[in-house]
C-alpha cells in the first residue's frame, strides 16, 4: 500500500542522493534531532538541521511529540536568519541542490516541501533516509 505521503517529484533514491553528494552538485541536510545522531551516527559532509527546529523557526506549529522531541535536546542557538544565510550559501550561491534526510524517508518529505514552500525547488527528499544511505561497507 503507498503511503499518502509519496511524491516522486520531492523524492529522490538514497543511491542517486548519495551519487549527487559524491560529485558535489548537491548538498545533504540532515534533518534528524541530536539524539538520534547520537544513536543511528551522522553521515560526513551533511549539514545538521534538524526539522522541528526548522519548523520552529519558520513558525509552524510543532505537534505534542515533536515538542517534546524538541525539548529533549540542548538548547539551539541557530536563529532563522542563520538558517537562511546557511541554506542560501549552498542552494544560491553554489546553485547546488538540496537533498533532507531522515531516519526513514518520512519527515525528510514534510521539510522537502517547507523548504519548495519558501522557494527552493531544488529541493529533494531522501526516500529511504539514513537507512537506506550507501556506506564505505555498501
């Protein structure tokens, strides 16, 4: 059964991903908390940005859960406008397109579309998130 959520055009394979980072003509955001960094491991060369801070910079209303996901973790000093000097250094100024990940695929498609929400259409999410990101062994 597909998933509501499924878009092709937001989505991108992991292995495509990867291939687009190696030859430098993307750049990964990595949208999952500093817990789960800790746990799963972070991916080299991917810019932390985790999405219910995003969410919260950008004014959305953040659920219960993510609140608390939120609160679980130490306090950002990242404010929007270091978000947006941060994104545009890659997205503008490096014409490089931006590809979000996540655990699985899932909340890397609701920051895909926040972020075409405010402009950036080169904007792409990783379908199979961390989980299916290609490693050394791979």
């Amino acid at each position: 059964m597909a998933n509501e959520t499924d878009n092709p055009q937001l989505e991108i394979s992991a292995k495509s991903a990867h291939e687009l980072v190696e030859i430098g003509l993307a750049v990964l955001l990595d949208i999952r908390q500093p817990f789960e960094l800790e746990l799963e491991g972070a991916v080299d060369g991917a810019v932390l940005v985790p999405l219910f801070r995003l969410k919260q910079l950008l004014g959305r209303v953040l659920s219960e859960e993510e609140q608390e996901l939120l609160d679980a973790d130490e306090p950002d000093e990242r404010d929007f406008q270091h978000f947006l000097s941060l994104i545009n250094q890659y997205h503008v100024t490096q014409d490089q397109i931006l590809l979000c990940l996540c655990n699985s695929g899932r909340r890397s498609l609701r920051a895909a579309e926040l972020l075409r929400d405010l402009g950036y259409a080169r904007c792409l999410s990783v379908r199979e998130g961390f989980r299916g990101w290609p490693t050394a062994e791979t």
